[in-house]
C-alpha cells in the first residue's frame, strides 16, 4: 500500500534523528511474545505511576513520563490487540491472551524528561517505538530464503529422519509418498492428500513440542487455506546429483509441479512478509521458552535449538551509522530472554540463564563475531506466581504459590533447573515436569513482572538518556 | 493440636536420584504454612574464609602502646583507690580528694581511649563492608539481601528512614546481586552523594576564597588545613563514619597516600585540564591564583576522600568530576575578582 509521502518523510527524520526504534520480538509459538508486547505497553503506560521499574534508571528517577499509542505506519496492518489481551487478563478467572494468529503492529510514543537539558528540545522529550506481533510459526519460514525446491527437500528429508519421535509422526506420509514418482504426471488430488498428510504430520510434531517445523504457513495458514500454494511437500531421496535430469522433467510432471509450488511460496508469501516486517529492525529481543523445552525432552530441545540458530541468520546484526540507520537498519543491541521464569523459583534464575545460554551458543558466536552486545536473562512479562518459601521437616525449601491452568491453587517446589542439558540417563531417569500456572487476578497496579524492567533498559535505556 | 502426618508412600522400585541430578519438582497441600520467600544463602566453599584471611592485609596493633596506657590506666586507678582509701581511714581529706580527682581523670582517659578504640574498629569494619560490597555482583539473593542490611546499619539508617524503605518497595526477591546494587546505589547512595558533592564543592569555594582574600599567610595554612580536616570529617560523617582521633588519623593518611599515587596519575591523564586550570589561575591576580591552586588541591582531596569512604564504589558515571569542581571554583573566584 502507497504511503503519503510526507508520513514516510517523517519517519525518514525520525530516524535520521535516531528518535524512532523498531524492536524486533522474535519468539516461536508459545514462547510468550503476546504477553511481553501487551506487559511492555501496560508497564511503559503505567510508568511513573503504578508500574515497578525499578531497574529502568529512567523510571527510577522518574523521568519517564509514560507512553501512550499513536496511529501506526502502515495502516493496511491491523492494531495489535493490547485491549483484548488485557481484558483476557481481567477475566474471572483471568486468562492469558489469546495465541496470535495473524500480523499486528503497534506504534507508541514514550515521553521522557532528559537527564541532561541540550541546547535544543524542551523540557521533555519523545522516543517512538515500533512493536510488531505475528505468528511465531510463520518465523520459520524465513530460512526458506536461502533455499531452492531441491536444497530443502533434502534438508527436510535429513530433518525428518532424524529422530525417532519426529520419525514415527511423518509415518503415514512417509507412505504415502513413497510410490509417487517425481517424473509422472501430476495428480491434483492426490498431491493434495500427500500435502494434507505432511501438514497433520506437522501439526502432531507441534503438540508434540517440536519447533523446528516447516514451511509455517501448514501449521497457521491465514487466509490461504486450501490454496495448492499450500499443497506441496519435501519430497524425499532427492540428491543434488540428480538436479540436471529433474530440471529436465516436463512441466506437469510431479516435481516440477512441486517446484512451482515452492517457488510460489517462496516468492509470493515468505519474502514479502520478511521485506515488510523483517528487515528494518533496530533491537532485538529474543524469547524462548527454556522450561517448555526441557519439559518436552531431550530431543525437542535440539530441535528448538536448531530452529532458533537458522532463525537468527535471517536479521541484519551490525554497528549502525547514520546512513544505515536511514536505508539499511541493522540490529545493534541483543537481549535473550527465558520467558516464564515466575515458574520456577526465584534461585533457579541463574541455571536458566546458562541454559538459555547453552541453547543460543552457535547464534551467539555469530553475534560476538558481529560485535553486536548481547544480554541474556530471565523474564517473566507477566508474574503469574508468588515465591514462599515451606519449612519442612526442619529445612527450608524454596516454593511457588499459584493457580495451575485447571484452577488449583498449589504451592509447589517446581523442580531444579539444571545449568546445562543433563545427560540421556538423567531423562530416562526423572526428566522434568514444569508446571504451567494461570496468571495472578489483576488489582488496581500494574501488571506484575519479572526483570522486564532490565529488559527494557537493555532495549532501549540508552534512547532515554 | 497439630493434626496427625497423612500417611506416605514410598515407592520401592523407584531408582534412586544420582547424587548430581536436579532436584525433581515436589507438591506440598496449599494449606500447608509458607512464608515470604527469602533468598538462600550458598554456603562458603570450605577454606574460602581462611584464605581470605591469610591474603588480607596483616593487622598491625600496637601491643606496646596499648599496654602502657593500659597500664597506666590500670596502676593508676589502683594507686588512687588505695590512696583513697588510706586517706578515709586516717581521715586525710585533702590527699582523699585528689585521689578522687585523679580516679575521675583517669575514668575519662579510659573513656576515651575506648572510644578510640571503638571508632577504630568501626573504621576497620567499614573496611570489611567495602571489601564486601566489592563483590556484590556475584552475590546470591540473600547474599545480596544480607550485605544491604549491613549497609543499612553502617549508614546508620533506622528501618523506617525513607530511604531504606524506598529501597524495601523496589527490590523484589528475584533481584540479584547485580541488580540489587543498582537499587542500593540509588535509594540509599545517591542522596548521600548529592550531598557530598554539594559539600566538596562548596567548602573547596570557601577555601579557594578565604587563601585569595586572607593577608596572611601562615594563619591562612592553618586555616587550610583545619578546614581540609573538617571536610573529610563531614564526608565520612556522611558515609556511616564516625571518626575519633586515631581513625582521623589513620583515614587523613590513607587519602594522602591515594592522592599521591592514585591521585597523580589520573592528574596525568587529565594534564591538558590542568595546563588549563594554570592558565586560569595566570589570568587571575596573584592572590587569587594560589586560592584557585588550594581550592583545587582541597576539592581533590574531598574527591578522594568521599572514594574512599563511601561503602560502594563509585561506578563509573556516578562519581563526581573534578571537571565540574574546577569549573565551580574558578567562576567563585572570577565573581570575587570582579567585585573586587
């Protein structure tokens, strides 16, 4: 959609002022990314008021005058829906957000007091913030990018057979699949019902806890549902030896019909959403759901692990200078977050972070290589628990009082969280079993958080000096 | 009466947890009593404390001195007491009222040598604190939570004081050590370091002022070094510090020491600054240039001397600058030049 010009030229000034942030909130499914987006703008609203940020040094000497939300940048975008998710939280019994199922954006005005009054500029001044919320689904299509039809079958076909659980999901697929001839002709229906088997395989591998799942448009599929731009599928046993006489194929044959398929997708789905939401981001935050991950096992943690490295190679890291900051942002500052760290209590924080830290190693060499600074911590956006503590039999234990997502009221030691991935005995052995809580009933205050605060100062504490 | 424990089963085929693994997630009944959680403190690796101590600076006393004003302390009062008591005895009142004079004089020496002593230790667990304070980043919770009570308590900051509730209100239990200095520096420190700054700045003025207007100069030396005296007394006073005679002492030496060494070589990065402040001083009229120099000199040692006291280190944007100290001496004397 056109925008008018003197809007885009606005925003060019903004950022040539370094007035105007677009943060990036990247997380898979259920890493908590609706819930971060609607604590920020409840904390940045409430702040010098209600809200703690004690650990924003803005806040805490009380220059930050609080933030309200402006119209948007592009307006074919609809507004993220902060109002439905608080009203969720105020429900009787209160409830988290609903899942994101599409796009949203959200623009806000956060308004300050300068610790030091410059030469310019009054006795308060205005930094803009660009939120930006999706599926975290559609996040693993952006690795497609940097593949052909051929490239990413193989790797697909590598990525499903590796793994006994993700095996047995893509079974009857697998069937399926297995006499279809890649020079025949193409049949629409049964290339559909191939397709269809590949999208419930996918699906099971999600409920499964499986992140590492693509293309993301089968999981979530928007207003495309039942087009044939969603009827293909990685075809399995391709080598890149045989690319010559594939390529070779008639056009109606089964891979080329596939290829097309791909192609389409690729072209007309997976890089407009990255040209238009992904490519102009100034900082970043990362969340993960460490627990979920250990809860699901040894196996989907790898695969979480991987999905995120591939993840992170599609954003620009970089030093910025003025010229990049106009026409070719890049990601100068980094937090990774554990999200939901209220579900574990509170001296387990330290072991989250290693093991976050454990699980973005290879991204995070990449970015020390960047020279981008990166932060790691654990966050809770929205505190659903209280930390007690029990004495029993004469020792003290650490514990959490809250409400499970069934409406009991426990109170509960959560388990140890371990600094690094335990080994395959420990699974076969114990594993872990983290409970999930529903969130606190809401009073007059601000919502209650866990370090979104020291978050907020990372991301953008250096803009409200 | 407490009610009977429910019965509990144990599982026999159950393998047993390996030593190293995490500690597998535990149930408890939502009636079951619960306080407030508190960070737990990590226990200090054994040996940890002894090798502390043996790398710590060797504790000097001084068991000479401290034994002969003991002991004269103590043979004195036992003279008086006897003579006391011989004089009630053969009723020799003049002798019996010196004694009693002399027993009073020397209750007040001891009074005093004890009070030195005591503020002596203050000075040294002052110390202790600091060096403490020093690795409060890597501290746990209650680590953490511990130290700030300490801080609490050699501020001299009763549980209500404004300022320690602020800090209560903001810090939660999840703050770590990091976190929780953060908090510490602001709610209790930055008060106090407004007002240091506020006194450095004013008393190196004053100083700066009395040396450019004072016709002589040795009145003007004592008066310097009687109001230097002063400056670090108000500063420590201002960190938690009571000072008596011998921690003055002890305290007027360790600034002195860091001014020279420390002191000098950050006078050595900031050469340009002080070429700078040469000229100033060249512009103004004689008098008012050694008073720029002595303003400046007592400005650094007040620098110096809120460095040292003051139970956290400064980081580094909270310190304040002898940039804007200068600034604030030089346009004090550049008024009194022109009134003049």
């Amino acid at each position: 959609m056109p925008q008018p010009l003197a809007r885009e030229l606005g925003n060019l000034i903004e950022r040539g002022r370094d007035r105007q942030l677009r943060l990036a909130v990247t997380g898979l499914s259920r890493a908590g990314k609706t819930a971060f987006l609607t604590s920020l703008v409840h904390q940045l609203r409430h702040a010098g008021l209600e809200a703690r940020l004690d650990l924003l040094p803005a806040a805490r000497d009380g220059r930050l005058l609080g933030a309200s939300r402006v119209s948007q940048r592009d307006l074919g975008v609809p507004r993220f829906p902060y109002d439905q998710a608080l009203a969720a939280l105020d429900e009787t019994p209160p409830r988290w957000p609903e899942p994101t199922r599409g796009i949203s954006e959200l623009r806000l005005v956060i308004r300050y007091r300068p610790a030091k009054r410059g030469l310019l500029g009054g006795e308060s001044r205005e930094l803009t913030l660009d939120l930006f919320d999706y599926p975290g689904e559609w996040l693993l299509d952006l690795p497609l990018l940097d593949h052909d039809y051929l490239s990413w079958s193989e790797s697909q076909d590598a990525r499903l057979t590796h793994g006994q659980a993700r095996h047995a999901m893509f079974a009857e697929w697998r069937a399926a699949v297995a006499d279809l001839d890649p020079a025949a002709d193409a049949d629409e229906a049964q290339l559909a019902a191939i397709a269809e088997r590949y999208a419930e395989g996918l699906r099971a591998a999600r409920e499964a806890g499986f992140a590492d799942l693509q293309p993301g448009r089968f999981l979530l599929p928007g207003d495309l549902d039942g087009a044939p731009v969603l009827q293909f599928f990685p075809l399995p046993g391709l080598a890149e030896a045989q690319r010559k006489s594939l390529e070779a194929l008639p056009e109606e044959s089964v891979y080329r019909t596939l290829a097309t398929r791909y192609a389409h997708y690729r072209r007309h789905i997976v890089k407009p959403f990255y040209q238009q939401h992904f490519r102009r981001f100034d900082r970043q935050i990362v969340l993960v759901d460490v627990l979920g991950a250990l809860n699901a096992g040894p196996e989907r943690f790898e695969d979480l692990s991987r999905a995120l490295s591939t993840l992170m190679q599609s954003f620009a890291y970089g030093k910025r200078s003025l010229v990049s900051r106009l026409f070719a942002p890049r990601i100068d500052r980094l937090a990774i977050a554990a999200t939901k760290a209220d579900h574990v209590t509170p001296e387990q924080h330290g072991h989250l972070v290693s093991l976050l830290e454990a699980l973005l190693a290879e991204p995070l060499k990449d970015l020390r290589f960047a020279d981008v600074p990166v932060r790691a911590l654990s966050l809770a956006s929205i505190r659903a628990t209280r930390p007690r503590e029990v004495e029993q039999r004469g020792k003290r234990t650490p514990a959490l009082a809250g409400t499970t997502l069934d409406g009991d009221e426990v109170l509960l030691f959560p388990g140890e969280v371990p600094p690094r991935l335990p080994d395959a005995g420990f699974w076969a052995r114990q594993g872990f079993d983290f409970h999930a809580f529903r969130p606190l009933p809401r009073d007059a205050g601000a919502l209650p958080h866990i370090r979104l605060d020291a978050a907020l100062d990372w991301l953008i504490g250096d803009k409200l000096q | 009466m407490n009610d009977p424990r429910p019965g509990q089963r144990f599982a026999l085929d159950d393998p047993p947890p390996a030593p190293g693994d995490p500690r597998p997630a535990q149930a408890f009944d939502p009636t079951t009593e619960s306080r407030d959680w508190q960070p737990e403190a990590e226990p200090q690796a054994p040996g940890e404390a002894a090798l502390v101590a043996s790398l710590a600076r060797p504790r000097r006393r001084r068991w000479g001195l401290l034994t002969l004003l003991g002991g004269a302390l103590g043979l004195g009062a036992v003279e008086a007491g006897s003579t006391l008591y011989a004089a009630s005895l053969g009723g020799d009142w003049l002798a019996g009222a010196w004694s009693v004079l002399l027993l009073l004089a020397l209750g007040l020496g001891g009074r005093a040598l004890l009070r030195e002593l005591w503020r002596l230790r203050r000075l040294r667990r002052h110390g202790r604190l600091r060096e403490a304070l020093a690795g409060l980043d890597q501290a746990s919770p209650r680590e953490a939570l511990a130290l700030a009570q300490r801080l609490r308590e050699q501020l001299g900051l009763d549980a209500d004081h404004p300022h320690w509730q602020g800090f209560v209100t903001a810090h939660q239990p999840h703050h770590d050590g990091g976190e929780t200095r953060a908090l510490l520096a602001h709610h209790l420190l930055a008060p106090r370091d407004r007002e240091a700054r506020r006194l450095i700045s004013r008393m190196s003025g004053d100083t700066a002022v009395l040396v450019a207007v004072s016709p002589l100069t040795l009145v003007d030396m004592a008066l310097v070094a009687w109001r230097n005296l002063a400056l670090i007394d108000r500063l420590a006073r201002l960190y938690g510090l009571e000072l008596g005679y011998a921690s003055r002492l002890r305290l007027f030496r360790a600034v002195l020491y860091n001014m020279a060494f420390a002191g000098a070589s950050e006078i050595a990065s900031e050469a340009s600054m002080e070429i700078l402040s040469m000229n100033l001083a060249g512009r103004l009229s004689t008098r008012a240039g050694q008073g720029l120099g002595v303003g400046l000199l007592s400005a650094r040692l007040g620098l110096r001397t809120a460095r040292l006291t003051r139970p956290l280190a400064f980081a580094d944007d909270e310190a304040p600058r002898m940039k804007d100290l200068r600034g604030e001496v030089w346009q004090r004397l550049r008024r009194l030049e022109e009134e003049r």
